[in-house]
C-alpha cells in the first residue's frame, strides 16, 4: 500500500492506474519524476518507481529527464 499525500491509501494498481488515466487525459503531458511526485501526492521514490514500470510496460517513454506517451 502507498500512502499519498492526502492520507490516503492505494494500492499500487490504484496508483498506476490514476498515472495512466492523468497521461492519457492529456496527451501532451510531460513530466519529470519530482513534478510527478508532487502531482499526484506521492513521494519521489515510489513516484519514480512507478514512472519506470510504465516504460517497463511500453506505456510511457522516458526522454532525458521526461516521461512521456510512447
């Protein structure tokens, strides 16, 4: 379980899942894991973490500090 920053507890399928949907709402989106982090209210290790197993699964690409849709 990931504790956000609002105190709320996901699973890590529940926070992959809101990462997708985030990317996939707005195609253009561009982040680097500290804005991640701060977006979606998790800590920049697990935001990270989470980054890496979406270009692990060919969903995001990463493009020098950016991750972006493949």
């Amino acid at each position: 379980m990931l504790l956000d920053r609002r105190c709320r507890f996901l699973s890590r399928d529940e926070a992959l899942h809101r990462i997708r949907a985030d990317y996939l709402e707005l195609p253009g989106l561009r982040l680097t894991a500290p804005q991640a982090a701060r977006l979606w209210g998790l800590a920049l290790e697990t935001a990270s973490d989470l980054l890496e197993e979406l270009v692990a699964r060919k969903f995001l690409v990463r493009l020098d500090e950016q991750y972006c849709l493949r």
